[in-house]
C-alpha cells in the first residue's frame, strides 16, 4: 500500500472529482462530504510520504512499471514531500472553511465549486510529486485552468481578472513548455533526472541557456515575481474567498517549488549558479520585489487588495533566498514556502471571515471589528505578528535563515530589503488595527468609552475553527522549526550549498 | 556549579498567561479582580521560592525547544534576572490593587481587556527576566511591546492613537530595524546567542564591527530610551496611570535596561568592551542622556510628563553603572534597577491618586495639595528622595555604589554627571513639594472639598514609600543579587 503513496495523491482526488461532479447534478448535499473524503485522503498519503521519506529517504514510483525515461515516474525527496504535506494541509483547512462562503455567497454552484478544488488541488500535488518536465506542464495547466474557472465564481470584475489571468498565465505556461521543449531538442529526453544526466556536455549550447532562460520567465510569470505579477492582485482580490485563501496560498508557493526543482535537480546548480553567474542579478530582482510589493501594499485601502501585494513581496524572500546560494538561504526560502503557505492562508482565511460579515474588506469595513468580530481580529494578529516576522510566530524563523544567508552571502541589499519589508508590514497591519481598535462603531466620532455592552457578530463557527487551527499552526510550526529544518529541510539542501 | 534544570522558571512565565482565558471569561469585576491577584500572588511566591538556590550561586535552567542550531528558547534563573523579577513581581501584585482603585475610582471601559494585557505584558517581562540567551530575550521583548500597545492606547482616542503610533514607531522600529540584523550578525559571527559571564562575542572580530554592534543594540532596545531615542516616552504616558507606572517605570523600560545590561556583560563582557574602550562612549551616551533629560524635566508642568523625563535620566544611571565596567559601578548600575523601581512607581501611584481625587495632571494646579491629601504627597516626598538619591531611602545606596564605582575608573566627568544630575533632580522635584505644601490653594476653586483618594490607590503607594525606606536599612537581598550578577 504504502508504495502507491505517489500516486494515491493524485488518484484519489481525481477520482474525487468524478464523485462530487455527479453528485452535484443529483444530491448536491454529498459534494462537501466527497470532496472532504477525497482530500482527506490525499493528506494523509502525503503526511505518510513525508514520513516514509524522514525515515527512509527519497521514494520514486513507476506508473504502471514503465522504466523512466519512457513511463511517468514520480519522485519524492525531502523537498516536495515537504511540499506535499504543505498543500494538502492548506488545501485541507481551507476546504472546512470554504463550506460557509459556498452556502452563502454561490449555493447553486456548489457542485461545480467543489469539483474544481479538487482538480485544482490534484494539479497541485501532481506537480509537486512528479519527475517528469513534460507532466509537470500537464498537470500545471490542470491547475492553472480550474483555478481561472474558480476565480471567474466572483462576483463583479471577477470573470474579467481571471480572463487577465488566463492571458498572462497561458503566457507563463507556454515559456515553460518552450523552455521543456527545447530541452527535449538537445537532450531527447523529459525525464527530470535524464535530463540532468545528459546536460553537462551541452552547456554551451545556447539552445540550453535560451531553455534556461525562458523556462525560468515562465515560472516566474507564473508565481507573480515582480514585475511580471500584474495579473496577481486583481485576480486574488476578486475571487470568490474560499478561492483566494487557496490559490493565493498555494500557486505562488508551488511555483517556487517548481523553479527550485528546475534549477537544482534539471539544470543543475553547477550550470544555473556557477555557469551563468546570474545570482546576484537575480536576488537584485528580488529586491525589488520585496521593495515595490511593499510599497504597493502600502498604497491599498482594501485590505484584501493588500494582502496581493503582501503575496507579491513574499515572493521575493523565496526567490532571494534560493538564488543566494547558500545553505542558509535555500533553507529560508523553502522554510518561507512552508510558513509563508500558511501565513497566508491565515490572513486570506480572516479577511474571507470579514467579508462574510460585512460584505467586503475596506477599510471603511473595519471600524469597531475589535469589539464585534474578537475571535477573527485575533487570528488576523497572529497572522500579522508572522508576516512582521515576531518570535515564536514562524514568519521569523524564515526571515532569521534568509536575512543569515543574506549575511553569508555579503548581500546586504537582500538583507537591507528583508528589514525594510518587516517594517513596512507593521506599519500595513497597524494601520488596520488602528481602524479597527480605535474608530467607534457606526462611524460616529462619539467616545467610545462607558458602553461595555458586546455587540458581537462573528463569522460562523466552520470558518473561525479552521482560521483559529491555522493560526495556532502559525506557533506551533514556529517553536518546531528546529525539527523541521533538522529532519527535512536541511536534507533537502543541495551537496553544493553546504 | 552545574545548573539545575527545573520547570520552575516556565511556570512563573506562564502563570499570568494562564489566568487570560479566566479573565476574558469572568464577567464578573470581582472574579476578574480575584484572578488578577490570585496570579500575582503565585508568580511572587514561585519567583521567591528559586530566590535561595540563585543566592547559593547556582542557576536554574529549563529548555522549551530548539528552534535553531545552537539557538534554543531557554530559561535560565541567574542572579540578575532574579533581581529584575523580584522587583517585578512583588510591584505587580501592589500595582494590581492600585489598577482596581484607579480603574473602578475613574470608572474607566474595557477593564478585562485591559487586565488581560496586564497580565500577558507580566508574563513577558518576567520572561525576558528569566531568557538564557538573545533570541529568548528578543522574543519576550517584542511580545511587551506588542502587549504594552493596547495598554498604552487604552482611552482609545485620537490622542491615544498618536502616542500608539509613536510607541510603536520607536520600540518595533528599533527592534526590527536594529535588533534583528545585530542579533543575526552576532550568531553569524560567533555560531550562538547563548549568554555567557564572559560574553559570546569572538574578540577576534573587527573592532569596528563589534562597536557598530554595540551601538545597534544599545539605541535597538529603545524601551530603555537612551536618548535620541526616548520621545515615546513621554508620549506614552497618555496611558493610564497604572500602567505608566508599573510599565513606564518598572517593567517595559526596566526590560529595556536589563537588555542593555545583558549585552553589555553577557554578549560583549566586561573584558571585551574594557580592551576596546567601549564602555566609555557607552558611558558618555547614557551621561549625555542623563543631564539633557534632568535639563527637560526642569521645564515640564505636567506631573506625568515630568517623571517620564525623570525615569529617561535615570535609566542611563543604570546603563552608566555598568558601563564603568568596574565592580562596584556594575552592582550600582544592578541594584538601581530595584531602587529606581520602588522610588518611581510610588511617584506615579502619587500622581495617578491625585487625579483620581481631583483630576488636577499639572503642577501648576497642586498649590496646597499637601494639605487635602498628606499621606499621598508624604509618599510623594519620600519617592523623591529615593529617586534623588538621598538617606534614609533605598535611592542613596544604589548612587552610593554608583559614585564609588567611578572612582577606580578614574572617571572623574562621570562623577561630576552623576553629582550634577543629583542636584537637577532636586532642582525640578523640590518645587512641587514646595507648591504642594507651602503655597495656598487659589481661592477660586477652595470650594470643592476634596480629600485622598480611594484606600485601593492610597495603600498601595503607602506601601512602596515605606518599601522605599526598608530598602536603605535591608539592601541586602538585591545587593547581594547584583554582587553575584557582577561577578
């Protein structure tokens, strides 16, 4: 059993889908249920991976016993069983939450809804779990695709951001394919590890650097590195809010899975970080990203809208701290893909409950939450103290590894932009505390002191038991960060950076 | 000898913490306030009852996790920490009587809230109180600041914002601004955070560097507000009297001092900073700050302002003592933490306990106060002396060892700093005494029959005016304490 765990990941959401589909044109009741089994399902093959691979190492699989680099082969080291575990955990408590939102904000469609999450999330895992270039692009369509029919759910703009997203994302895809192409041009192969075998004479080829090169385009345009992240906020923003705590958490993430995949185990550190020398180009790139995602966060007076730009500045921590090049760094980077997941899905989870009470999240929302809505503005905080980067909260054990490897590396404009975007950040979410603690009720500029009375309307209990988990999760992965880096991170670093 | 690996020092961490959910549940002020004084009773006894094994000379030390290689969130009891405990702990459960008084006299909103907070900002003083290494240090840091700002903002008006803000500019600026790359850059350079008698810091290292450090650190824990980093003090005192009291004057800047002093003998030491002439420019910052803060205070008419001004000076003494990097000036620097405590807490119970009774905040308005309220402006008087720094009061010993340790420093400016700065505190403090005692009441308002305040505030201040007076006939505990820290 334990060695089909690659691909039950994807089969058994897949075939989850199938379920939910039907059932939601005869008993639209049974679509949570299925879609809980089928996810669940997923999740604890992926914790059992993770297991598997803590204890026994790397796990590769043979689709139906075909021999790489002929059959799909799947593979699970350190890295993305991490990464796995990452998605299937976001996409899980996220699903309880999101049950509330389809009740209230799109009943009719729950079928359809709850079909795409699951496709959604099988193009998510697969990605992560499997070998191959070429699958790989498959199976990053499959997410890409339902997650535009997801976003185009929303209300208002919503269908015109995800048309937006569909433009710049097909872009992204077709480069990534262009660069698994011209790969397959040189080396004949599309097998993750074949292809790494065969590359090292070929170098010099300028098809493979042009390969390198428009590959990485892709998968940047893809995870919304500035400044190739103009579709980003409008299509997170206007999204349903179950749909934007799951893709703004997850796509960014698992794209930065891919672009490190592609770099270490491709392209190889030898000719991405020694060959063509463009590190320190790059982690200048991240720089200003974090700079100009921070700046436009600050221009924001919806805060979900904020939160995008906050997405778009986090981006730049992972790619800086991957291309340093140092152990230090790449352990920030993919600890940040971890904690960043689920800061996120924190902060997206909390506006969602906003908007459930109130309608939207402006700032002319949010006076007086404090008092009416205690139990999601705590999440919100905690959420916010590890965007800040506020021990035990784990959004500081990443930004500690980064800002070291930074130090290591002797860059100090990453380490310079690191601290100014913590800064900016409590300057971003006091600002909304401030609204929210400070402006009496009904907005009125009365005093807000003698009336003790609690006026409180919360969001429904599925939504605030999922935020409150993911919140404490926040803590929790931040006080085992040292386990967590110690048993599987720093086995996933490569030979080259230690 | 060995530590001695004890659960004790998590437990007086979390006790405060654990009573949060009781006080957000109880509806009841009278539960609330039971709690509040049932969880301050036990922290003191827990922190009291590690006080002999830190007297024998051992330590006590409890690890929470590991969180990065050679970094672990720790515990440890030492003598200084348990100094800055003890103090804090025992002016708790006095200020937990005082806030009843002050928040039932005044009627004030959001009472759980604010005991809540109350609580969370005792935990993380006294775990940064009890932090074995920098990062624990930090992390207690930053979670006051973040637990102090609903305190500071309790009138939750739009001047409460503006002081909110400035607080938060000053104190998380800092810390994340400075702190932070210094804290990375010392764990880069020497593989640990963990302190040491001997510091951690490689001498080896370039000497610029370390000073650069060092001045990252000592303006990054800005909750001591060495100048020119010290404005949020003062605007902080918008927040309510008890907790401009035990906040402002004990715990948040006390935490920040103590931070000070941890790196200047635990992550620099003694020697290091000695061989690089360090402590001197240390030592002319915190005089700089001293006088010029002793200089504003004299032209302050607000009561709180005033003593924020005067807690700003006396905080440097503290930095000062230490940084003469001589025995005697290290247990001065040490035991002022406690002395300066007990003085200045009594000053803001005063100053709460007269605008409870008679809602006057300044100087100008206290003509003849000395007569509708004696036992207060008493009190008032002997928290002046301590702070002064003259006999019989608690103040005299800890300036006593201060003017001995400049002398084998042959620091004879520091001397005439500390001297000079004696006298300013006499030249802005006597004034109101005078006022308070000497000069009649303007006729215009003798029809308002007030009297002292309510026996919650009076009894509390009484209570650390006569602390102030056992500390210069018993200093034994804290002195011995700082002797043992010094050496």
């Amino acid at each position: 059993m334990s060695e089909h765990y690659p691909a039950l990941l994807v089969i058994l959401p897949l075939l989850a889908s199938f379920f939910i589909s039907a059932a939601g044109w005869f008993r639209p009741v049974l679509c949570f249920p299925f879609t809980v089994a089928g996810l669940a399902g997923s999740l604890l093959v992926s914790l059992g991976l993770l297991g598997d691979v803590m204890s026994g190492g790397p796990v590769s699989y043979r689709f139906a016993g075909w021999d790489p680099p002929w059959g799909i082969y799947y593979r699970v080291d350190h890295l993305n069983a991490l990464v796995l575990a990452v998605v299937s955990v976001v996409g899980f408590i996220n699903l309880l939450a999101a049950r509330s939102s389809v009740e209230k904000e799109f009943p009719e469609k729950a079928g359809p809804f709850y079909t795409l999450y699951v496709l959604f999330m099988t193009g998510l895992l697969g990605m992560v779990v499997t070998g191959d270039a070429f699958n790989l692009y498959v199976l990053l369509e499959i997410a890409a695709i339902t997650g535009y029919a997801l976003i185009a759910l929303g209300k208002g703009r919503a269908p015109l951001s995800s048309l937006h997203y569909i433009f710049m994302g097909t872009i992204g895809a077709s480069f990534y394919l262009l660069g698994v192409g011209y790969l397959y041009i040189v080396t004949g192969s599309l097998n993750m590890e074949d292809i790494a075998r065969l590359l090292p004479p070929l170098y010099e080829s300028k098809v493979v650097t042009a390969a390198f090169v428009i590959l990485m385009v892709g998968v940047w345009l893809k995870m919304g590195f500035f400044p190739l992240h103009a579709w980003l906020p409008n299509a997170y923003t206007h999204a349903p809010s179950p749909v934007s705590s799951l893709v703004a958490p997850l796509m960014t993430k698992v794209m930065v899975y891919v672009m490190i995949r592609m770099v270490v185990t491709v392209f190889t550190l030898d000719f991405a970080f020694t060959f063509l020398g463009l590190n320190d180009a790059v982690v200048w790139l991240a720089v200003v990203a974090i700079v100009m995602g921070s700046l436009l966060a600050l221009s924001e007076k919806d805060v979900k809208r904020m939160l995008t730009y906050i997405v778009v500045a986090e981006v730049g921590y992972m790619v800086g701290g991957f291309w340093l090049g140092n152990s230090a760094g790449f352990t920030g980077a993919v600890l940040h893909i971890l904690n960043d997941a689920l800061m996120t899905l924190c902060l997206f989870l909390a506006v969602g409950n906003i908007v459930h009470v109130k309608g939207n999240s402006r700032m002319e929302s949010l006076p007086g939450l404090f008092r009416t809505m205690p139990w999601t503005m705590a999440a919100l905080v905690v959420g916010a103290l590890s965007i800040i980067g506020v021990p035990p909260t784990c959004g500081f054990f990443s930004k500690w590894y980064l800002l070291l490897g930074a130090l290591e590396a002797g860059h100090y404009g990453f380490l310079a932009a690191l601290l100014f975007s913590s800064l900016v950040s409590v300057v971003l979410f006091f600002r909304i505390f401030e609204v929210g603690y400070f402006e009496p009720l009904g907005g009125s500029h009365g005093s807000a002191h003698g009336d003790d009375e609690h006026v409180v309307r919360e969001a429904p209990l599925g939504m605030l038991v999922p935020l409150w988990i993911t919140a404490l999760g926040l803590i929790l992965v931040g006080l085992y960060t040292g386990e967590i880096v110690g048993r599987v991170i720093r086995h996933a670093v490569p030979a080259m950076m230690l | 000898m060995e530590p001695l690996y004890s659960i004790m020092p998590l437990i007086a961490v979390l006790v405060s913490l654990g009573v949060v959910p009781i006080l957000m549940s109880s509806r009841s002020a009278n539960v609330r306030e039971a709690w509040t004084f049932g969880a301050a009773a036990l922290k003191f006894l827990i922190v009291l009852s590690m006080l002999p094994t830190v007297l024998e000379g051992r330590v006590l030390v409890c690890t929470i996790a590991e969180v990065l290689p050679g970094v672990a969130i720790r515990l440890r009891v030492d003598a200084l920490g348990m100094l800055f405990a003890l103090v804090a702990s025992s002016l708790w459960i006095i200020t937990s009587a005082y806030s009843i008084g002050y928040m039932r006299g005044l009627k004030e909103h959001g009472q759980t809230r604010y005991f809540c907070f109350f609580a969370l900002a005792l935990s993380a003083t006294i775990g940064a109180a009890f932090s074995a290494n920098l990062f624990t240090l930090y992390l207690f840091y930053e979670m006051l600041s973040f637990a102090t700002y609903p305190l500071v903002t309790h009138h939750q008006d739009a001047e409460a914002r503006r002081s909110g803000r400035k607080y938060l500019l000053y104190i998380v600026g800092t810390s994340i601004g400075l702190v932070l790359p210094a804290m990375v850059v010392a764990y880069y350079l020497s593989g640990t955070l963990e302190f040491s008698g001997h510091g951690f810091l490689p001498a080896s290292s370039s000497p610029i560097l370390l000073g650069v450090l060092l001045f990252m650190f000592l303006f990054g824990f800005a909750k001591a507000a060495i100048m020119p980093l010290h404005a949020w003090l003062p605007a902080a005192m918008v927040a309510p009297t008890p907790v401009s009291a035990l906040l402002h004057a004990v715990a948040v800047v006390k935490v920040g001092v103590f931070c000070i002093l941890r790196v200047l003998t635990e992550v620099f030491g003694v020697e290091l900073l000695a061989s690089l002439n360090l402590g001197t420019a240390v030592a002319y910052v915190a005089a700089f700050t001293i006088i010029v803060a002793s200089l504003i205070a004299l032209t302050q008419d607000e009561l709180k302002r005033l003593l924020a001004f005067s807690t700003i000076g006396q905080l440097s003494y503290i930095v000062l003592g230490v940084a003469l990097l001589t025995p005697k000036g290290i247990t001065g620097g040490m035991v002022h933490i406690a002395m300066h405590a007990f003085g200045k807490i009594t000053l803001f119970f005063c100053a709460g306990a007269i605008f409870v009774a008679t809602g006057k905040k300044y100087i100008s308005q206290m003509a003849g106060i000395g007569k509708q309220m004696p036992l207060t402006m008493a009190a008032f008087f002997i928290g002046v002396l301590s702070v002064i720094g003259l006999p019989p009061t608690g103040g005299f010993v800890s300036k006593w060892y201060l003017v001995l340790g400049t002398l084998p420093a042959d620091q004879w400016s520091m001397l005439i700093v500390i001297l000079t700065s004696s006298l300013l505190n006499a030249a802005y403090f006597f004034p109101i005494l005078y006022r308070a005692f000497f000069r009649q009441e303007d006729q215009s308002r003798n029809d308002v029959a007030v009297g002292e305040a309510p026996l919650w505030c009076l009894v509390p201040l009484m209570i650390t005016a006569v602390g102030c007076i056992l500390l210069f006939f018993y200093p034994f505990i804290f002195l011995r304490l700082a002797e043992l820290a010094g050496s």
